[in-house]
C-alpha cells in the first residue's frame, strides 16, 4: 500500500508539539528561571548559551522549523474543524475549542516574540541582556501581553500533552484518561506560577 | 385540550433555502417526536392556519435500533422515536442532520457512512468456492468487550457531534473506527486485521480525530467510541512503526 502521507503528517504534528517543541518551551523557562536569581545570574545563562558555535543551528533545527511546522500545519488542521461547544458543552469539547483557540493566540505571540527579539536582533546587534527585558517587562502593556501568551502557550502545551497521550494510545480507558487530565491539570498550574514569578523578576 | 408545539426546519429540496414553520398538534398520552410528526401529515396545516406539504423524515423500526429517525432535537442530535414528547422543552425544535446531505425536510442521505463501512472492509470475508467448515469460537470475555459495538446502528449521532466530520475534512468518523474494532476482534475478521488498520491510518483515518470525544456523549447506545479510538490509536502506532521498520 502507498506511504500514508497524511496519517505520518498529522502524527508529526502530535509528536513535534512534545518534541522539540514542548522541550524548548521548558528549557526556554528553566534559562528565563535565572532572572530568579537576579540580573547577573541571568546574563551570565545568556552568554553562556550564546556563546557555543551550535547555539545558531540548533536555534533553526531543532527550534525554528519544528515550530514552524506545528504552527502553520495546525493552523490547517483548525481550519477544518467546525467547533460546537455551545450545542454540546462537554469538558473535553471545551478543551478542544480552548485548544485551538490558545494556539492561534500563542503562535500569534511566538511569532510577534520571535521576531523582536531574536529576528530584528540580527539587523541592529543588540546583545540580549537583563536591561533590555527589564524595558519591556516595566511597561504594562506589553507585560499583560506577555502574561497571555505565556499562558496560552503553557494551556496549549499542558492540554497538547494530554491529547499526545491519547493520539499515540497510551491512555485508553476512561480511568487512565482521567488521571491524566489530573497531572495536566497540575503541570498547567506548576508552570503557570514559574512563569509569572519568571516574568515579574524582569519588572 | 393541550397541545404540542413545533418548530421545523424545512427545505423543500438541496436547492432551495431553508425556512422555519411550526405547528400546533393535540397532545396524547407517551406521544413522542415521530407521532407528532405523523398527526402533521394527517392535518399539514401550520400555525397561521396556512395549508401546507406534510414533513418529510426518515423512520423505520420506531424503537432506536435502526437509526434511520435520527435527527436534530432541541439542538442535540438524537432518535425521534425515543424522544418522548414529555421530556422534551417545547416548542420542540426539529432539524435534519448538518454532516449529510438533504433530501428534504429532515430526511438526509446517510451513504458516506456505509461508503466508509466499504473503506474499512466492515464484513468477516467468508466467501470461498468451497466449505470452510465451523469458525473459530470466540471468548466470552471478547463477546462482552464487542457486543455493544455491534449494536451500532450507524444512526449518524457521532458524526454530527464530531467537530471533524464536515465538509472541509475527510475524517470517516467514529463509527468506521468502531466496526474496524468489531471486526478486528472476530477470530475470522482479523485475518484481515492490517487491512482494516491501514484503511484507517490513510486518508480520512483515526490521525483525523480532534480528541473532543463527544461521539461517546452521544452515542445513543452507549458504546465506549472513546476507548475504541483510543485503542486503534495504539494499534495503528504500532502498525506504522512496524511497517516502517520491517520494510
């Protein structure tokens, strides 16, 4: 029989929500997490990343086009659905409109990100230092901008995890499904508090 | 005398526009959606008193095993004929299914569904030029598991619900992933096992489901939807891997 194209496709998509993706958003938090430690501590995690020859690569490898794929490829895959979380408004058909909804708003806010600060950087060669996010973390707007798309990244990314499970068949019955919509839950609320404390230390 | 109250979505056919009429009929005791339906078509006048064509549905067996009366109540998708009229909020609010095509009123055409069954080789293939003698005997653990599958009566109720059976989407829905189970569990049916599993992991197959799960809310037989999906999710992983890495 022929290669399943479309099967692989939408698999991958799945797959590249968790890997890499997933993972970078993680790693992503835990390098922010050094602002914890005040602005020293985060500059000194900056340079050091920047300062390895396959930081540039790896940025486009296993970053870039990942993310490009599951964002654009998504988009496709929201586009055919026809929501209906009104006429039947079970839990899990809210979480498949929230799903969808998070997405566009984060790739949205990934792109707008990306591009201020990693894009526009190549142009005009400003270092990325504490100073900088100090500037656009102390102006509300853009603040309460990054608070959204930090959640809806991190809504997206908790909820991806738990329909990971169910796409590649690792939870089947009604029992394990539930336990695992309870961690989640939790790894959204975890997350979710890391996040704002990360994003409050660069006021 | 107290009555019942209709609200119909009609279409007099593919082509025209949709329009709204309702009805008045005298309330009789255990009447449900389908007996109101039938005192329309005695007496096809609508509330303003305007002479009007009776409604056309699709019913058959009259106690939910055949699907074929499947249609929109109050916003839910559901058999007319167990929809008792005491139950229900009223004005009752009917229209046909939106995942199929019309015929007219609320009679819809339901073939993708048994195309799709075509798809997927819903049958245990027992054709032969000569006697094959007795089947092998099935478990009773696996009749348990698959009986409430087989009572699917691809009434449509999952297709509706499901945010991936549209126009824009191929998706077969969860009742072709379903009989893909059934068959799959019949010691005769598996010998075509990895037939069924690539049906579904081509175009329009399980890589289709959003993971809304509403096809098991409405199922009105109750049949785990959910569970099954999941469990082909498992199988058709594997089967892929495996066609991949033995090739």
């Amino acid at each position: 029989m022929s290669v399943q194209y479309h099967y692989i496709a939408r698999r991958l998509h799945s797959l590249s929500g968790l890997i890499p993706v997933g993972v970078f958003l993680l790693v992503h938090l835990f390098i922010n997490s050094f602002v914890l430690k005040g602005p020293e501590a985060y500059n000194q995690a900056v340079e050091l990343l920047n300062s390895s020859a396959v930081t540039p690569w790896l940025e486009v490898f296993l970053i870039g086009i990942p993310i490009a794929y599951h964002g654009f490829y998504g988009l496709w895959v929201t586009y055919v659905s026809k929501t209906n979380m009104f006429r039947y408004q079970y839990f899990r058909n809210w979480m498949f409109y929230l799903q969808r909804i998070t997405a566009v708003i984060t790739l949205i806010f990934v792109l707008w990100h990306v591009y201020v600060l990693r894009i526009a950087r190549i142009f005009t060669g400003t270092e990325m230092t504490y100073d900088i996010f100090h500037q656009w973390a102390s102006n509300p707007n853009y603040f309460v901008i990054y608070i959204i798309g930090f959640l809806a990244a991190i809504f997206h990314f908790a909820n991806g995890l738990w329909a990971f499970a169910f796409s590649w068949g690792i939870t089947i019955g009604p029992e394990s499904r539930k336990i695992w919509t309870y961690i989640c839950v939790l790894i959204f609320v975890v997350l979710g508090i890391a996040g704002i404390n990360i994003l409050t230390a660069f006021k | 005398m107290k009555e019942v109250l209709l609200k119909i979505k009609r279409q007099d056919n593919p082509q025209t526009k949709p329009y709204w009429e309702e009805f008045k009929v005298p309330l009789t005791p255990k009447m449900n959606v389908i007996s109101c339906l039938l005192e329309i078509q005695k007496n096809p006048v609508n509330v303003k008193g305007q002479q009007t064509t009776p409604i056309v549905w699709d019913c058959n067996c009259l106690e939910e095993v055949c699907g074929a009366c499947t249609m929109i109540i109050n916003g839910i998708a559901r058999q007319a004929c167990a929809a008792l009229v005491e139950n229900l909020t009223q004005p009752i609010v009917l229209q046909p299914l939106t995942k199929f095509p019309l015929v007219r009123d609320l009679m819809v055409d339901r073939i993708k569904m048994f195309e799709n069954l075509k798809k997927i080789r819903a049958w245990v293939p027992i054709d032969g030029t000569y006697y094959l003698g007795p089947g092998p005997k099935v478990s009773q653990s696996v009749q348990e598991k698959v009986y409430p599958i087989s009572t699917c009566m691809t009434c449509g109720c999952c297709m509706e619900a499901c945010p991936y059976v549209n126009n824009k989407s191929n998706y077969m829905g969860p009742t072709a992933m379903a009989q893909v189970y059934l068959f799959n569990s019949h010691p005769t049916g598996a010998m075509e096992k990895e037939k069924r599993l690539d049906a579904i992991t081509g175009d329009g197959g399980i890589a289709d489901c959003g993971k809304a799960l509403n096809c098991e809310r409405v199922c009105p037989k109750e049949i785990p939807l959910v569970s099954i999906i999941g469990e082909l999710n498992r199988q058709t992983t594997f089967r892929s891997f495996s066609r991949w890495l033995f090739k």
